[in-house]
C-alpha cells in the first residue's frame, strides 16, 4: 500500500507551505507621497489650464478641443486618470496631434508648473 504512505508526506507539506506563507509582516507608512521617477515632458508640449474635460473633448485655455482615440490624460503622480475627473482649472501640459487632437496631457505639480515659465 504505497499510496497510504504518500499521505503524510503530502499532509506535512501542505502545512509546511501554509506556515512559509503565514508569515506577519507590519504595514509601512509614509510620511509622505512616495516620490519615483521624475517624469519628462516633451519640449513641444504647451503649457495651459485645463478647466474641464468629458468624454471626447477637454477645456484648455478656454478653447474646447477634441481628444485623440487613445488620449491620455496623466494626474500629478502620473497616472492616467479619466477626463471626466476633472473638476476643477488644473495648470497641465498637452499634446496636439496631426489632426488638430490632443493626444496627451500632463496635470502639473507646482515644481514642474514653476520649471514650465
């Protein structure tokens, strides 16, 4: 009887599996926002305030531009945040494609707004 004799060896190391992965570990906290890598902005991107945006056009300068298939629109921490998200005039630096589309935006930290004049 072979197959009685794997089954302590099979108990043992499913508990010995369970034991590695309940290992506690202590949340971090931060005594601030995590700071990465820098991000780069194109040199021929503009500066504007962007006042509002919904879904297919964006608000900048107080013109109502369209926004490109695939438009990306990045918050302070660079990540992409949805048009609709905005609420309020943030100063940001955009891309206009070809056609006339704004194809990328970036909402500015104060530090790279004060690097942008």
């Amino acid at each position: 009887m072979p197959v009685l004799s794997l089954i302590p060896a099979i108990i043992g190391s499913i508990i010995e599996g369970a034991a590695d992965q309940a290992t506690i570990t202590t949340p971090v906290q931060s005594a601030g926002p995590v700071v990465g890598q820098l991000r780069t902005l194109p040199a021929a991107s503009q500066l504007g305030e962007m006042a509002s945006a919904s879904i297919g056009v964006v608000q900048i300068n107080g013109q109502m531009l369209p926004l490109a298939p695939g438009a990306q629109i990045r918050n302070e921490m660079n990540m992409i945040v949805m048009p609709t998200t905005i609420q309020k005039p943030v100063p940001v630096r955009y891309l206009v494609d070809a056609m006339g589309y704004v194809s990328r935006v970036w909402i500015l930290t104060p530090a790279e707004l004060a690097a942008s004049r």
